[in-house]
C-alpha cells in the first residue's frame, strides 16, 4: 500500500500556530470527533472477554514455546543449521516478549482479567529496561506529552534532532551515524532512557534524583546482560562461543525490528511535532487529533502486526492504548474513515515506505539548512 495523507484546512479560534496551514478543527468539530472516538473506544472495550484472554494466552505460549525450543537448539550450535534455527525462535520469542506481550500488557490492557501474571503495574519483560521506568517513561511522559518538544523524550531520546523546531547543533552531523547505534543497541538506549542523563550532564537535575534509578537500571542490565552472555553460554560448555554467538544474534535481530517499528510509528516525515503553547487547555477531541498527527501506521498482513505488537497500528494504539492491541486491525477502517469524514490525515505505507521517510527525516534534519516549519491541526 503506498503512503496516503491527506491535509485539509479550516479556519478556527484557538492559541496561536506556526503556520496556517495544514489540517485544522474548529472546538465543535474536534469535540465531534473525539465523542465519536470516545463511542468507539467504549463499544470495543465493553465487548472484552474470553476471546481476547485466550489471544494473550496464547501468545504466552508461543513465546515460551520459541524461547525453549531456541535455547535448546543452540545447544546443538556446532550444527549450523540448528544454530540458525535457534536464532530464529530465540529471535521469535524476544521479539513477542517485547512487542505484542510485554509492551502491551504493561499498558494495562489485560488489568481486567485479574490475573496477577497480566498486571500492567508489575510485569516484567525480558528487557535490559526496568518495567517501572519504562512504565513512567513510555506509558506516562510520552503517551500524556505524545510530540510536545520539551516534553516527550522520546522526540529523539535526547539524542537525535528530530523536529525542525529543534535547534540545530554541529553534533547533529552524525546523527545519522548515531542512529544506526541506537538501532543495533537499542535494547540498551531504552534501558537508559528515563535516566535523562543529557539533562544530568546540563545540570537541569541532580545526581541525587537519578541516582535511585540509575542503581535500578544497573541490576536489571547486570541481570539480562549475566543471562545471555553468561549463565546460558557456560551451561552449553564447551559450545559456550557458539551460544554466546546466538543470544548476541538474537538480541541484535530483537534490537532492529523494535527500532524499525518504533520509528516508523512516530518519525516519518509527514509526522507533526508540537509546542506546550499550542498544546496548553486542549480538550479531549484536541488531545485525539494531536495523537492521530503524531503517528503513523505501516501496512502488512496479519503475522507482521503480531511480531510489531501491532505498533504497526500506531494511530489506534496513541488513540486507545489501554486497548487490546489485537482489537486494532478491527477498528482500523472505522478510525480512517472517521479522519476522512473529518478532513484529517491519517498517514499509512507499507514497511518500506514508511521506513524511507523516517531515513529522509534523520538525513534532513542532520543539517541546518532543511528544516521545515510544521503544520499543526490544533485549535
């Protein structure tokens, strides 16, 4: 599917914007739209039940199924293909863990099954990541602040120039550089993330106030980095390199898919980017089309929405995160063509595409003399 955006405009009330132009709501078209949105949301979540529980618990079984079955053929890693095949499973299963388990179950969206194992507030993920960090970092700043500059960290993670609005540095040559190691150690730039080490190193907070969770962070990377690349390696002896190998490959394949994913969700080019100003007083129907702007969705068929957690939905996932992921490809047609009803974009491609754009936006934005204002659709 090539990438469709389409931008109308119409004049409205509401704080100042950098430009004119681009997709607008007037205060009772974006009230229109969210109560349409809020039905929407209470129509799915009110249908929830056996159906949805045996999706997830079903998903925990291929996970478990592909982590065992991937560990014990790396013990046979002087056969290479049983090495290649447990790459793969144990691939498979980091990928699940993280993407359609983990990520998804620790927004909450399985808290009303009551099942102590799918509490969003105390699972932990095969991650380098504390759950309670990224918890706050991921479910919190960015989902409340979704594209506000100076206020989600995860607009570049505190490395990479993302926005026009952004000032540009000399650093920012390399960006692209550092973006192919943020891709390949991603895992371990995630872990870091709610450090706000760059805001440390500006004297913006104190050691004190990181210090409780930089000592956090340490044990769970001790803990994943002593799993991987110790205990399993020494219990295969004397094949310990062949498996070493293995969960290093492992990791690094995890590593990109959920860098691929991730930044094809929130950094294509047509992505809209915000100030606190225009943000400041939004109302529900405001706080809905700033999520719709700020993401994008990547095409596929249905395997490839399952290995994404079905990120790939990324629009309904910022409209409706403490829904059943599983439940977005359902709703997707009805939230296009609520944005079309609308004269709203709603920015879709397939992998390639998408993921072009998010390159395009990294090289453009590397230099200083490509920024582009942004148009915003708030009123």
């Amino acid at each position: 599917m090539t990438q469709t955006s389409t931008l109308a405009g119409a004049s409205s009330s509401g704080p100042t914007l950098r430009q004119s132009a681009g997709p607008r709501l007037g205060p009772d078209d974006a009230a229109a739209f969210g109560a349409e949105l809020d039905a929407l949301r209470m129509r799915v979540m009110s249908d929830l039940g056996e159906r949805d529980e045996r999706y997830i618990r079903r998903m925990l079984r291929i996970q478990r199924s592909a982590e065992i079955g991937g560990r014990l053929s790396l013990f046979l890693g002087f056969n290479p293909v049983a090495w290649c095949l447990g790459v793969a499973l144990l691939s498979l299963s980091k990928i699940l863990d993280n993407m359609e388990i983990g990520h998804n179950v620790m927004h909450g969206q399985y808290n009303w099954t009551n099942d102590p194992k799918l509490r969003g507030k105390s699972f932990e993920w095969d991650s380098a990541c504390p759950g309670d960090q990224w918890r706050h970092s991921h479910n919190y700043i960015h989902h409340h602040y979704t594209n506000i500059l100076g206020k989600d960290r995860d607009v570049g993670y505190g490395i990479l120039r993302m926005a026009d609005e952004q000032p540009w540095k000399p650093k920012h040559l390399f960006q692209p550089f550092r973006a192919f190691i943020m891709m390949l150690i991603f895992e371990w730039g995630v872990a870091m993330h709610d450090l706000e080490m760059d805001r440390l190193r500006a004297g913006e907070i104190s050691w004190q106030t990181v210090r409780p969770r930089f000592w956090q962070s340490m044990r769970k990377m001790g803990r994943q980095g002593l799993k991987d690349y110790v205990i399993f390696p020494l219990l295969a002896w004397p094949i310990f390199g062949s498996v070493l190998l293995g969960n290093l490959a492992a990791n690094l394949i995890r590593n990109i898919w959920a860098f691929v994913i991730i930044f094809c969700g929130h950094f294509t080019d047509d992505v809209v980017m915000f100030t606190e100003e225009e943000t400041r007083d939004e109302s529900r129907g405001q706080w809905y089309v700033r999520q719709l702007l700020g993401s994008s969705n990547i095409s596929g068929p249905r395997w490839f929405h399952i290995l994404s957690g079905h990120l790939s939905h990324q629009i309904e996932h910022h409209l409706f995160p403490n829904m059943p992921a599983h439940r977005y490809a359902e709703i997707q047609p009805e939230v296009e063509a609520l944005c079309r009803r609308y004269n709203l974009p709603y920015n879709i491609g397939g992998l390639g595409t998408q993921f072009a754009a998010v390159v395009r936006r990294i090289l453009r934005l590397s230099l200083p003399a490509f920024g582009k204002p942004q148009a915003s659709a708030l009123a």
